[in-house]
C-alpha cells in the first residue's frame, strides 16, 4: 500500500496542470467570488426629466445617483432613457405640472428592488416629519418592463446565453480532442483540405445544434414561463450569432492545447465559470467589487446578455445596443484568429510525419527495386495490387534435365573448381539417374554438383 501512495504522489507531481487546478484554483476562485458574490446595490444611476426633478433626486440621496439631466423634457424622454439604457440608467425622476412620477426599470431586477426599498424608506421619514402637519404628497411609482419582478424574467434571456456557452465550448472542444484520441488526427492531416476547412467543418455541426437549442429555450420560455419577446427576432438573432463564434472559437481553442477530453473538460469549466457568475447573470455588475469587476467586461456573456435583455424585455433596438455588438465583434475575431492559427499548429505534427519518409507520388520505373546498404526507397505496388502469392500445389523450380548451369565467363566471376566428383560430372553431363539397388539418392545438390549418394547409371 506505501508503495502505491508513493506512486501516487509522483504521478500527481509531474502532472502539474491537475496540481494548479487543485491547489491555485480554488484560492483565486475564493478571491474573486468573494468580492464578486454580492446583492447588495449601492448606487442607482437615476436621471431626471423637468423642472426641479435634479433637486430632487439630490434629495432622496444615497443609492440615487443623477447621472442626466433634462429640466424641459418630460416622460417620453425619461423611458427613452430606460430604454436604452443611457449611462446605465435604472430610475427615472419626472416632475412638473401633475404629480411627480418615479419610473423604474424592472429589467435590472436587484436595482429595482433596492430603489423601491429607498424610496419607501423616504416616504416613511416624510411622514414621521410631518405627522403632526400637512400631509405628504407621495409620488406615483411604476415599474416597466417587469412589472411583477419576476426572476424568470431575468434568468431565461441569461440563460440562453448560458446554454450557447457550454454548447460552444465544452461539447466543441470534447469533439475535436476526440480526433486526437482515436488517432484520426492523422487522417484529417493527410486529407486533401486545408486546415481552415477542417476547422470550419468541425464546428458546423455543434453551431446548428446550438441554434436549435437557443430557439427550444426561447419558445420554453415564453410559452411556460411568459417571458414576453417585444424586441426585434434579427437584432437578437445577430448577437446570438456573434456570440456563438466567440463560444465556437473558445472550444477549438481549448481543444486545441488539450492532450485528452479530462484536460479539455477542465478548462472548459475554467472558462465557463466566471461566465456564469461575473456577467451581470446572477450578481449585478455594480455590486462587484472595482478590482474584479474589469474581468467581467472582457467576458463575452456580459455583453450577450445585455443584449439578449434589451431585446426581449425593453424592445431596445440596435442603435444603443452598438457597444456591445462591437465588443462581441472584437472578441470573436481575437478567439477565432487564435483559434484558426492553433488548430493549423494542432494539425502541423500529422502532416510533418506523414512528409517524413514518404515514398513519392506516381508510378515506380521498373526494377527500382530497395538495394541493400543504400537510401534508394523499394519498389512500390500500385494501389490494389497483390503480392505475387505461388499457387497451392506449385513445385519450385527446378532445372531441367540435361540443362547445364550458366558458368560466368573467364575473368568474370569466382574461379570453378576443375576437378569434380564422377558423380557431379554425370550431373553436369546429363543429370543423375535413379538410384541402384541399395543406394539412396540424397537431396540435389547445386547446379553441377552430385549430391552425397551415389548416382546410379541409366
């Protein structure tokens, strides 16, 4: 058993990749998500809409924060700005000639949810002040786009994302160390393809089945849960295919520096872990801490999922929507380039021992046969060709009788002894005869040469 343990530990020691990711990996996954794993919203970007209405998001204070200002405009402007989102903007402050009206975001569920707790905190100071005197306006307070704040609303568009993101990664990186380990790497390498139509054609299955998922999802969705969909299908379908090529590009990649589907499986959740968590899919952006929080802005299910909210919850056209379209846009072209240069890399070892040795194409001139001590190549036979097999029941041949052997010139081969026995000589003459009464014939000697017995006389 000691000898095992030992064994044990030197086999994990030179594997050094299993060892980081289990010793260095859960203290940067405990740092990260420690200052990541938060609800709790301490600023709401606010905007304010006609006269007074800056004054008075200045005095709700804290989490309120004025991040625009129209004092001639009015609600029309304010949802816009809802809308589109503008400078992040989760509640809108309104006043003028009515009441004042306070519009709230319901897509940015834990923003909402904080903002109607401050404002009910604020109404309920008002009216301890003036309980004695004249009483409180209170104003008129709606909730868009998610009117009920339900979670389904928030997850099922994050969570299409989520879908494409392990689709796109971890089943695409499996399929392609898949090759490596059933050795067909070889024969993608000797196929007459370029390395970028191997690539493309690996990926074109698992990018159709992704599709086919995302719009299972979406009709689950908004049939079972009531997800409503009031944006644009092209605008949505255009980032969803986006950020596919970035998911599709992220599993070659990983593929691609996997020696077997254990490593590839490994950074395939390496990678898709900060996804699920540091995108905005489960903890608001805002709440992360500055220092972790850069990671979550080259993370490409960030900007899927601004989208894919936008969309089908605000109705957000493409217009607003340009950052996040550009920055999907940049990351798949960095991830497919690096992708597409690796995998050329990845097929570059088949094709470099298939050129090594390698007999040259065409036919071979006859008699090219290999030469003993030489580097000239053998005689190949064509394609489909037998190997001449003797046929069953077929004797060697043998000279005939009578025939004399071929006894290279003077001066041309080896000396020939001169004197031979009677017996070789009658061989030479005209071959042996049967053998006499009580001699044996033994086995034929050379050409020439009688055997050990003695011939009998014809």
């Amino acid at each position: 058993m000691w000898a095992m343990i030992v064994k044990e530990f030197r086999q994990l020691r030179r594997d050094r990749r299993t060892l980081a990711m289990m010793i260095v990996l859960p203290v940067i996954l405990l740092i990260v998500f420690g200052y990541a794993a938060s609800f709790d919203v301490s600023k709401i970007p606010t905007v304010a809409a006609g006269p007074q209405a800056a004054a008075l998001v200045h005095s709700l204070g804290k989490p309120f924060d004025l991040v625009a200002a129209a004092p001639d405009e009015g609600r029309a402007w304010a949802e816009t700005q809802l809308r589109n989102n503008t400078g992040g903007a989760d509640v809108a402050v309104i006043t003028g000639s009515g009441p004042t009206q306070v519009l709230i975001d319901g897509s940015q569920l834990f923003s909402a949810r904080t903002a109607l707790g401050a404002l009910a905190a604020v109404q309920e100071k008002a009216l301890a002040e003036h309980a004695s005197g004249s009483p409180v306006q209170r104003p008129q307070v709606s909730v868009l786009y998610n009117p009920e704040l339900k979670t389904s609303y928030i997850m099922i568009p994050g969570l299409c994302g989520v879908i494409l993101v392990f689709i796109g990664t971890i089943i695409t990186s499996l399929g392609v160390v898949r090759e490596r380990q059933t050795g067909t790497l070889e024969q993608l390498a000797v196929m007459p393809l370029r390395p970028r139509d191997v690539f493309l054609g690996k990926i074109a299955p698992y990018f159709a089945v992704a599709c086919l998922d995302l719009a299972i999802v979406l009709a689950i969705g908004v049939a079972v849960f009531g997800v409503p969909f009031r944006g644009s299908y092209a605008v949505f379908g255009l980032g969803a295919l986006l950020f596919l090529f970035v998911t599709l590009g992220l599993g070659v990649l990983i593929s691609s520096v996997s020696e077997n589907q254990g490593q590839a499986i490994q950074l395939s959740v390496m990678v898709m872990l900060p996804q699920v968590l540091l995108s905005g899919l489960i903890f608001p952006l805002t709440s992360i801490a500055v220092g972790v929080r850069w990671i979550s802005y080259i993370l490409p299910l960030t900007y899927f999922n601004e989208i894919s909210r936008g969309v089908m919850l605000r109705a957000e056209p493409i217009g607003p929507l340009w950052q996040p379209f550009v920055f999907l846009a940049l990351l798949g072209l960095i991830v497919f380039t690096l992708a597409s240069l690796r995998f050329r890399s990845f097929l570059a070892p088949a094709a470099s021992r298939r050129g090594k040795g390698a007999v040259p194409a065409g036919p071979q001139p006859a008699g090219a046969e290999a030469v003993p001590g030489t580097d000239a190549s053998p005689a190949v036979p064509e394609a489909g060709a037998s190997p001449a097999v003797p046929e069953a029941g077929a004797s060697p041949a043998v000279p005939e009788a009578g025939a004399s052997p071929a006894v290279p010139e003077a001066g041309a081969g080896p000396a020939v002894p001169a004197a031979t026995s009677a017996a070789g000589q009658a061989g030479a003459g005209g071959g042996a005869g049967p053998a006499g009464p009580g001699e044996t014939a033994g086995p034929p000697g050379p050409a020439g040469q009688a055997g050990p017995g003695h011939a009998g006389s014809s």
